[in-house]
C-alpha cells in the first residue's frame, strides 16, 4: 500500500482536512482517505502542492492532431475552418494515426484519464481502443441543408459502429447550429435520447456565429460560398445562435455547449425557462489561437453554469494540458476561483460523459488517477502520481 500526503487534497468537489492521507494499492488504485493519526508517519509521502484526481478533457478532436503548427493564429474562425479542411488529409492515414498516437501520450502524461473526443471518421478508433485513456467519441455530423438530414445521419450510424465494434463508447453530435440542420440535430438527440448518451455541439465561437442567425450576414457567407454550399433553405432568426438552437435542445439530454466564448447574459437568461440539461465548455487556449478572445467565465458562475474543460485540437493548440487551460483562465480573469476550476477538470466532467462512478473524484477501489499540481496560480504544472 502507498500512502500520500500533500499541502492539500482536492477530492474533485472541495479540499479535504489537512491532516487527510490517500491509500493508494500498488497498482495505483485509490483505496480510502484516513486521517494521518492512522499511518505511520515514515510510510507517508507528502507532495508540496495540491493532489487531486486525474483530470477529464471533454473537448477534443484527435483526429487533427497531424495539424499542430499548420495554421497561422488569429485567422478568425472562418479562414481556421478552411485551413482544416485544406490540410486535414494532406499525410497519410497511417502518419495521422502516429500523430494521434503522440497526441494520446501527451494527455495521459498531462495527468488526463478521460476524454470526449470530436471524430468525423473511424480513423481514431484503433488508437483509442489500444490507449490507456477512456474514451467517449462524438461523431460528428455536418449537413446544413435538411434534405441531407436522412443521408448524413444514415453515413454517421456506420462510423458510429466502427467505434463500438472496438469496444468503445460512442454518440452522436451535430457540428455547430451554422452548420447542422434543425431536422439533422432533431435526429442525433432523438437517438441520444433512445440510448441515454450524451451530445456535445460548438457554441458561439465567434461573433459571425450569432451574426449569421440574426440576419443571415457576416463572414459565414464568405465561408459556404467558398465551399460552394447554397444557403436558400436557411432563414434567419433574429436571434443569437444559442438562441435558436434553445428552442431544439432536448432537456433528456445532456448536452454540452463548447466553448461559448461570444454567450451573453441575455443568452443565459432566454434559456432559464428551458432547463436544458447543459454544460459549458471551456477551451480557453484554443480561444486565444483562432479569435484572440475569452468566454466570460465569471458571468457563466454568476448563472450556476456546469463547467467543464478542454484543449480542443493541437491545430488551435499547443499542448493538450487541462492544466495549461487553467492557467489561461487565472491568468485572464484571476476572479475565477482555483477550486472552481478543479471541480470543473474533474467530478463535473466525469459526469457529464456518464463516468463520475469511477473517474473525477476520489472513488475508493477506483483507478481514478491522482494527480499532483505544482508551482504558483496561473503556472501551474502537472505530475501524475499514479
């Protein structure tokens, strides 16, 4: 039995006493919490720091890993979207596989134990059912038209299979409202609903977003008439984009809104009689890449918003660190609570995958991974300790 200490032990829902002691079995699993009275004192490893369990990333899109350093900063998120679409298939499968490889040590080296990861191929599903990490996968489904809703939805169900034919858990997730059909997100919640799994859908990335739904104008025309996508099925709404999706969003499932960096408080005032079962995202890093700006963090707290973090991709990112994403908030909006941030990167996550019986808190005979937290607020850095 191994038994650690530290300056303090966050449990994924507040600090425990300081006098708390962690009995973990040679394998690394959490066994029990004692009080130090019970241990002998020279069997103690005590860690300056904060120990807490393993972290859960509820954003990310392995499959772009292979793009790290291949789109310029600052683009905005149109010309971002077109350099994916330029370069995600520039190397082969097999080299994007060995990207995807790296990106999977990288996070579990990051202290990450779980991910819910963004696939729009079956490209990810070797690597994932051969790593160390839990994974949920949404694939993900884009069809602006709603003619394409059936046939988009039909080609989604045959990826989906390849991710549960190796043993994983997968859902479904329309890409973005600019980009998924009311009938297309009806679908995908209908079958989340059916087989009680959460969706994941991006939010209010950029201004343009919102623009688009108000009056139909913005930087979004630029995109699909580049793509060459007709938009004369789309009718603006007069409304944010949140807004609108609001009146779709199913309240049977959980659903989480990623990102959420343009959501206003009129947002979150049109959605409090619709008590949607909603988290809140937040992938700070990724941001700061593509649009130079932050969600309001404190604003989200003030309306008792579920958060939870992500690194999104290593196309908009430099590293998959949850603890890096943490740092970027205390060091932009220093208000932000520490211990509401843990909360965040550990038991609120895990609930919202559907895994909190065995990751983001300390759950005994659990391999909820335990994680050691070193230096000062907002450089933080991360080292796995089982």
């Amino acid at each position: 039995m191994r038994y650690i200490s530290a300056d303090q032990i966050f449990s994924g829902s507040g600090y425990l006493p300081n006098d708390t002691v962690l009995a973990l079995s040679n394998d690394g699993t959490f066994h029990e919490t004692l009080n130090k009275d019970q241990v002998d004192e020279l069997l103690i490893e005590h860690h300056k720091g904060i120990v807490c369990p393993g972290f859960i990333n509820t954003h990310c899109h392995l499959e772009l890993s292979h793009l790290k350093n291949k789109i310029d900063r600052l683009t905005g998120i149109v010309d971002f979207g077109l350099a994916v679409i330029r370069h995600r298939n520039a190397i082969s499968s097999e080299e994007q596989k060995e990207r995807m490889n790296l990106a999977d040590k990288i996070m579990w080296d990051e202290g990450i134990v779980a991910v819910g990861d963004i696939s729009n191929t079956e490209l990810s599903a070797s690597v994932k059912s051969s790593s160390s990490l839990y994974y949920h996968t949404f694939v993900e489904l884009i069809a602006l038209n709603p003619e394409r809703a059936k046939s988009v939805f039909e080609q989604g169900i045959q990826i989906l299979q390849k991710f549960t034919a190796s043993g994983l858990v997968a859902s479904f997730a329309p890409h973005a409202p600019y980009s998924a059909s009311v009938q297309l997100i009806q679908e995908i919640l209908n079958d989340c609903r059916a087989n009680s799994l959460p969706t994941s859908i991006h939010n209010q990335e950029s201004e343009a977003e919102n623009e688009f739904f108000r009056d139909k104008h913005g930087d979004y025309l630029r995109l699909y008439n580049t793509l060459g996508i007709a938009l004369d099925h789309f009718n603006p709404t007069g409304k944010s984009s949140l807004q609108t999706l609001a009146s779709i969003l199913n309240p049977d499932v959980k659903t989480l809104l990623v990102h959420n960096t343009f959501t206003k408080q009129n947002d979150l005032e049109f959605l409090k009689n619709l008590q949607p079962k909603l988290y809140w995202c937040l992938c700070p890093n990724a941001n700061l890449y593509i649009e130079n700006a932050l969600p309001d963090v404190p604003m989200l707290l003030r309306n008792a918003c579920a958060i939870t973090l992500g690194t999104d991709s290593l196309a908009s990112n430099n590293n998959l660190s949850i603890i890096s994403e943490i740092n970027t908030i205390l060091n932009q909006q220093a208000q932000v609570p520490l211990e509401v941030l843990l909360e965040a990167a550990t038991s609120t996550g895990a609930k919202f995958l559907g895994i909190d019986d065995r990751f983001g808190s300390l759950i005994p005979d659990r391999p909820c991974g335990i994680n050691l937290i070193e230096g000062n607020s907002g450089n933080y850095s991360v080292k796995k300790l089982a």
